[in-house]
C-alpha cells in the first residue's frame, strides 16, 4: 500500500472509464446540479451498450475541471447550475484542445437559450421532459458529428437561424458580456465581492466595478434587482 488514499468516487470513475474504454462506449460526463436528474439519466445512457457515463459533476465549474482530467468523448450539461452555468462551462469546454462534444440538456423551452448553446459551441439541445425519448439518439447524434434538436422545435428555430444568416443579419445577442455574466450569477448566488474575487482570480475592486457596470447596462437599482434579472435569464433557479 502507499501513502496515498484514493477517494471511493475517484476509483469509480477510473473503472467506470476503463470499462467504457475496453468496451468502445462513448465516454459521457453528466452535469447536473440535481442528484436525483443525474440518477435518472445516466439510468438511461447506461442502459445503452455504445453509451456510458463515467463521470458526474454538480455544477459548471465541476464538470470543467472532470473534463479536462477524465477527457470524456461527450459532456451533457444543465443550463442552471451553481458556480458556471452549463452554457458558461461549454464555452470553456469548446475552448480545449480537442475539447469534448456538448451537449445540453434543459428544461427551458427557449430560442434564445438554443441560439446561445450553439454559440457556445454546443451540438445538441434536448429538454428534460422528453429525455427519455429524445437523449440516446441526441447522444449518438453528437458522437457522429451530427447535430441535434429536439423534433418539436427543430423546424422553427433552424427555419429562423437560417433567415438571419441569409439576410445577413447577427443572431440574437446577450445584452452583457460573457465576464458580466459570471458576476451576475455570483452575485446572484449571494457571494460577496471578495468570495467572487477568489472565484475568478481578479481583485474585489474590479469586481465591484463589474457590479456597477451591470446595473447602469441593464438599468437596474440593487442586488435584488440583479438577483430577479438573473433569475429571468435562468443563470439560477428561483
């Protein structure tokens, strides 16, 4: 034996990946903040021979530093998580060198959400109330390079994405930077300037400055204001 103790959690995902490896499985990480989500859905994925789930994370941030040590083939990821929401995290994730495929998985039925997964470097886009119907093939969509869309609005919203590029037109933008937008979520998670300093490696003072920034942009008064704002705009829950 050596010194070193090895965490029941960490042995688990060095089998679980190890087996998805012999077998030739896609290697999935699963990001959700929920425990019982994540329960449900890797029921799903690992009931599939060509699929499996050899990593869980609990919020944005988590599921960045699981990828960048398990290096899975695919990262299915919520949008409303803790610390970096899941289209924070998969912009980050698109940024590695042969990064994962992305996928999200949601229970926002939105257009813009959609507009800034694909922005964010995402192949997929599924809702949780049809996860199990819809996710396997998503799954398998992703790993052939192909994208995927959930069928109910896969018409409108690619009929729309189509119109703007061919009137030449910018798909829709966030009103706040990407910077902008982890502050606010911090914020709104009820850390003080100092904790969201430490979070991002920047000083309290520029993080104030943010702060201030983002009430003049968005028009707003208060904490409270931001922390309704942020709610709107499903960086968390209510």
């Amino acid at each position: 034996m050596t010194g070193t103790t090895v965490s029941a959690t960490a042995t688990a995902t060095a089998n679980a990946s190890a087996s998805a490896a012999a077998s030739g499985a896609a290697r999935i990480l699963l990001a959700d903040d929920h425990a019982l989500v994540r329960r449900g859905v890797r029921l799903i994925l690992d009931g599939e021979e060509d699929l499996s789930v050899v990593a869980e994370a609990g919020d944005g941030a988590e599921a960045l530093a699981l990828a960048r040590e398990v290096r899975p083939d695919l990262v299915v990821l919520d949008v409303a998580m803790p610390r970096l929401t899941g289209l924070q995290a998969a912009r980050e994730l698109s940024r590695l060198p042969d990064g994962p495929r992305i996928l999200i998985l949601t229970m926002y039925d939105n257009e813009q959400y959609f507009f800034e997964a694909l922005r964010a470097g995402a192949c997929g886009y599924v809702l949780k109330s049809v996860a199990d119907r819809d996710l396997v093939a998503a799954c398998r969509s992703a790993m052939r390079n192909e994208p995927f869309i959930y069928p109910g609005a896969e018409n409108t919203l690619i009929r729309k994405y189509l119109d703007l590029l061919r009137q030449g037109r910018a798909l829709p933008r966030k009103a706040i930077t990407d910077r902008e937008e982890q502050i606010l979520k911090l914020v709104a998670e009820g850390h003080t300037s100092k904790e969201i300093g430490d979070l991002l490696t920047i000083s309290a003072k520029t993080v104030e400055r943010h702060r201030a920034n983002l009430l003049h942009k968005l028009g707003l008064r208060d904490r409270l204001a931001l922390t309704r704002y942020a709610i709107r705009a499903g960086l968390i829950e209510p």
